[in-house]
C-alpha cells in the first residue's frame, strides 16, 4: 500500500494513495500536501496536431508539475464547433488521458444551435475573437451579442478586436485588447452573463474588471505565468502578446489583491521549428512550469501560497466543476511539493512534445515530489 510518510512536516498526518498493490514511502519532511492543482487552459493538440502534444504527454507533464486537472481548450486542426465533433474528440482522449479534465466548446459566427445544445458537462463556451489566434473565430458583432443573450454557459473569451488587428497590419496592439475586453463586459451587463476572460495581458483590462464588477458583473480574470513574469524583452510570440514591465507589476499585483480568480498556464505546445519561421505560430509550452514559478514567485514574496490555492484550486474547481478536497485518508488526487528546493529548468528534462520552454535556464525555487490524479496510474 502506498503511504505518504510525514516526517515533522508542515502538514502533519499519514496520507493513504489508495493503491491496491506495490509500496512506496516518501519523506515528506519540510513538504506540503495538497490536492492537484488545476490549469484551467491548455492545448493537449488531440485531436489533429499530435506531433505537437497528445494526452499522454500532455499528462505526463501536467503530473510533472502538480496538476491534475485540465480544461482544454476546442481550436483544435478541425475546431470542435459541433456536437459530432466534441464526441469524436471524447473518444480519441478517453485511451491517452491521465489526468482528469473538461473540454471547452468552440463558438464561431454561425454555429449557435450546436453552442445551445452543449450540456453541463462542458467546461465553457470559448470564443475567439479575432481570426490571427486560431481557425476558430467569432468576429461578427450580431453574432457575439446573440451568444451572450442566448447561451446560459459560461463565455471563455480571447478577447482581441480581429479589425484592430488587421488595421494594424496584423499587430496584436493592446488597444485590440482594451477595446475586446470592454465590449465583453458591456454585453456581460447588458445581459446579466458570466464571462471569463482568457490570459488578461494589460494593465487597463485589470482597471475595466474592477469598474465592471462594481456595476455587479459577475467576471473572471484569468492570467498566465508569461503574462506575470516576461515582457516584450522576450520576442517570443504568444496572443495576447507580452507586454510591458508595468504590466507584469499590475497584473501581478492583481493576483495579491485577490482581481486575478485564476492563474492557468495556456499550454500551447509547438515544436521548436515551427518557432523559428520568419511567421511563427502563438503560443508556448507551460504547463510543467506553472506551479514551479508560482512557488518561485512565493519565494521571492509576490505573491503567498494562499494565493496560489485559491488561484489554482479553489476558484478553478469552483468555476468548472471540479471536485477539491484536502488529501485525508483516501487520497487518490494528491500531489506532495517541497517549496524550498532549488534548481534550475533544463528543457530537455521535460515532458512536453515541444522539447523546448522560454524559462530554459531560469532558478526556481519549489519542487513536486509526487502526483496523482484520480485518473493516473502510478
């Protein structure tokens, strides 16, 4: 039987892993025992694009980095706009996963019926509002405001104005964001919906979020460890693009002050040369680092551990559906981390497909020593 042993830990107690056979004794000294966090948007690239990550990967590095639960995400290489597609998506899954998850729903400009039959066991509806960030796209304006007036899900929302965009020649300014994230919320108000707005990159979305919350919107705020921690000093193309170093300051104290309701990694895996055209695809891969860089982040006292829970296991369960408790006696979603232990990333030592992270040499501070998911199998 696997046994968690406490030894003068900071969470005292035995932790029994349910496990019906084989042994395993781990010193847990100096540790914290926690239920699995959750990343709450992720590309695990199943199915169409499995060259870049698959469920089995994807899995791996998630348990690598305390998570255990996913929401992933529909812009797959054909979108899951219909309810055919979501099954078909279901099933090539079911096999390969290891992890517990929900899949969100992709919204375009002519699919409502398909977006009002989804039942309760999809995560959200995501829409897309600019045609540069993905194949799946809502751009019409009539289209969107039917969405918000008809469809009691919650609304995921990339919120980017497409015709910024492209008067800009393609550049994903923060004025496409503002302006997105303002038209969301007015539609929230108008017609009394939750949204959640996706990797909130500016300064002046945090502002419009308060505002709106004020007048009783009901809105999460969503943000990434690239959006906290790197700024255009980077080059590294994502969407929404990284900002300013002023941006990292509010965003990150957003999270301390309690604006931000989760921290999610936007796994969005691709090789490292695909990365490297002259136009490359957005996105990078996060997942096994979210939870070490928020530790970090602990370390060097932005943020607490209490913000993290909240940030990664309290709200996210609490928005999508997702069962938490704290590991007691049968503890089949249970992650044990140590967060004073140091060391530094070597990409080639991870588990996504990409085989490369923009955090590749970085100190970190905060180790998992052990996960499993009620799914996972070790």
């Amino acid at each position: 039987m696997n046994r968690v042993i406490l030894k003068n830990s900071i969470n005292l107690g035995d932790v029994n892993l349910n496990e019906e056979s084989g042994g395993k004794e781990i010193d847990c000294t100096g540790c914290y025992i926690w239920p699995g966090l959750i990343d709450s948007h992720v590309h695990f690239r199943t199915p169409g694009e499995e060259y870049k990550e698959d469920w089995i990967t994807g899995s791996a590095a998630a348990l690598a980095g305390g998570i255990t639960s996913v929401v992933d995400m529909p812009n797959n290489r054909v979108p899951i706009t219909t309810q055919a597609l979501l099954a078909e998506k279901k099933s090539a899954i079911t096999s390969m996963a290891n992890i517990s998850y929900k899949l969100a729903f992709g919204a375009n400009n002519t699919n409502l019926a398909e977006v009002l039959a989804c039942d309760d066991t999809v995560a959200g509806i995501k829409v897309f509002m600019t045609t540069s960030s993905s194949q799946l796209a809502l751009t019409d304006k009539a289209a969107l405001t039917n969405l918000f007036e008809h469809c009691p899900r919650l609304l995921m929302v990339h919120a980017e104005v497409d015709r910024i965009i492209q008067h800009a020649g393609g550049e994903h300014t923060r004025e496409a964001a503002i302006a997105a994230t303002q038209q969301v919320l007015e539609l929230a108000a108008q017609y009394q919906r939750s949204v959640y707005l996706c990797h909130v990159s500016t300064a002046e979305e945090i502002a419009l979020v308060q505002q709106f919350r004020k007048r009783g919107v009901t809105v999460y705020v969503e943000v990434t460890p690239h959006h906290l921690w790197l700024n255009q000093s980077a080059h590294i193309k994502v969407n929404p693009p990284l900002r300013t170093a002023a941006d990292n300051t509010v965003l990150w104290q957003a999270v301390r002050d309690g604006v931000v309701d989760v921290i999610a990694s936007d796994h969005a895996p691709h090789t490292w040369t695909e990365k490297q055209l002259v136009n490359p695809p957005a996105g990078l891969p996060n997942i096994e680092l979210l939870f070490p860089l928020l530790l970090t982040a602990v370390a060097q006292e932005k943020i607490t551990l209490d913000d993290i829970y909240r940030c990664c296991v309290t709200n996210p369960a609490r928005i999508f559906g997702f069962t938490k408790t704290m590991p007691t006696t049968q503890a089949n979603d249970v992650i044990v981390f140590n967060p004073a232990t140091q060391w530094v990333v070597d990409q080639a030592t991870l588990h996504s497909k990409a085989g490369w992270s923009p955090f590749h040499g970085w100190p970190v501070q905060g180790q998992v020593t052990f996960a499993r998911s009620n799914l996972s199998a070790a």
